[in-house]
C-alpha cells in the first residue's frame, strides 16, 4: 500500500475518534444530569446510559484512537523525513495529550459504570472542550506546515479556547434560566 493509502485510513480514523471522543463526553453529560432525575429515571436513564458509553468506546472510540496511532507511525516509518520537521513535534505533543485526554475519559467512564460521579455536568462541558481545542491545533499544524506563522497560531488557538469558555458560560446561563 502507499504512503497515501495509510493517510488516508489515519484521517479517517482519526475522524471516528474524535468523533467518539465528543460523543462520549455528551454523554457524561447526559448521564450526570439524570442522577438529579426521580428514582425510576434515574435508574433506568442511567442503566441505558452505561450501555451506551461501553458500546460507544469499546465498539467505536477504543479501535478507532488504535487504528489512528497505528496508521500514523506507519506514516512515520514510510516517512522518516516527518519527525526532522518542527511542525510534526508539535503535532505529536498535543496526540499524546490526546491519548492523556482519551484515558481520563475511560477513567470517568469506569466511575460512572460504579456510579461514581466525581465531575459536574458544567466540568464535563468544559471537558468537552478540550478534543475540540486539540482538534483546532492538530488540523491547523497539519494543514498550515512550516507556513504557520506561530504568533498568529498562538493567539488563534487561544482566542479559540476563550470562545468556547464564553459559550459554554453563556449556555449555561441560558440553561440556569430554563
């Protein structure tokens, strides 16, 4: 296979999961807010929930955070040239947060499975937030290379990061209305 067969299986799985990775923490989310539920709901929103998580990681985020990583040191191995470039450094420092991020969230999850609820819904939102910032960071080092003039790239990330904390307040007071 070529170098351009494996990238695109590393896009596509790194695609998935984020796209588990956001999916699992809405649905800490959820899972926290039904705990403030009658007893019945709670106990069968929270059951359903469990389900939901376990398939979600074990079925879709688990294997596609695995095939992403796999995919991207095949890259490497195809193409040594990368880990010479300072873009790729930087790159590599905020996957391995995300896979710091990825186990956390199995760490919450194994809580939530023993009914451990250790973080708030409003934390878990602010959680959620920090895939997204990766996210930003790593499609902007990938895309803009050596072209990306670090200053702006700073400042850019976090204005980015300051948006979503004034969404995030400004949902939650909408929220606290309702």
């Amino acid at each position: 296979m070529s170098y351009t067969v494996f990238k695109a299986l590393h896009i596509i799985f790194m695609v998935s999961w984020f796209a588990g990775l956001f999916y699992i923490v809405r649905l800490f989310v959820y899972h926290t807010e039904a705990q403030e539920k009658s007893d019945q709901e709670k106990q069968i929103l929270s059951k359903q929930f469990k389900v939901m998580e376990k398939k979600l990681w074990w079925i879709i985020t688990t294997p596609a955070m695995i095939l992403t990583v796999a995919f991207g040191i095949t890259m490497l191995v195809l193409n040594p040239m990368l880990l010479k470039m300072d873009w790729m450094h930087l790159k590599l420092t905020f996957v391995a947060l995300l896979l710091v991020y990825h186990f956390v969230c199995q760490k919450i999850m194994r809580k939530l499975d023993k009914d451990i609820f250790t973080w708030n819904s409003n934390k878990l939102r602010l959680w959620n937030e920090v895939a997204t910032l990766s996210l930003v960071a790593i499609v902007f080092l990938v895309i803009m290379k050596n072209s990306l003039n670090w200053i702006y790239g700073t400042v850019g990330f976090f204005a980015v990061a300051v948006a979503l904390m004034i969404a995030i307040k400004i949902y939650k007071r909408y929220r606290n209305k309702k």
